[in-house]
C-alpha cells in the first residue's frame, strides 16, 4: 500500500499536547496504525505525554531539535530515529532555526 502524503490535507494543531506554537500533520489513519508527516516550526514543540496504550517512532527528514523521553535529553537531527515505547513520556521541541520535518508511526492498540 502507497500512502501519498502530498494528497493528504494538513492539519494545523495549535498548542498540540500542551507545546508551543503550531504542529502541522498530514495523516493516515486505520484501525491497526496512525502514520503521520508532521512539521514543527522554529520554536514549536509538542508538550509532554505519556503512550498509556502505545508506543511511537519518529524519524527525523529535515532539520533538528530536541526531543526528550522519560527526562533524557536527547538531541535529533536528519536520520536520526527515536522510539517511545509503550508506558513512557516524551515531549519534542523545534529548538533549531529551520522547519522540523519527520514522520511519525503509532501503531494502535
């Protein structure tokens, strides 16, 4: 199955979680998955959260930033991939000077 990203309309979600500024997300969604495209802008981010019921991967594809899981710090930059499992918290913040691009899988469960 192709998911073509570009024919799916982008969501702006202000303040997603909690964070600063905007998110925006192109996303497809099924029964056993939500996979997402997602931006961050300079100085935005997505507050702290807790995957209760899930985990999720996310892959950067442009720009850096910060993301941090269970209160380490851990820098991320092109190619860099960050797993939150199920029962942990993470928060992830634009703190670069260009757009933060990554994609995103949650599967569900």
């Amino acid at each position: 199955m192709l998911i073509d990203f570009t024919s799916i309309p982008v969501t702006t979600i202000p303040n997603m979680r909690g964070g600063e500024k905007e998110f925006r997300v192109h996303t497809y969604t099924d029964d056993m998955c939500r996979i997402m495209r997602g931006t961050l802008i300079p100085g935005a981010s997505i507050g702290l959260h807790t995957h209760d019921t899930n985990s999720e991967i996310i892959y950067i594809l442009r720009g850096a930033g910060t993301l941090i899981c269970d209160g380490v710090r851990e820098p991320v930059a092109v190619g860099s991939c960050h797993y939150c499992p199920k029962g942990h918290a993470h928060t992830f913040i634009n703190d670069g000077d260009e757009d933060l691009e990554f994609f995103a899988v949650v599967p569900e469960q």
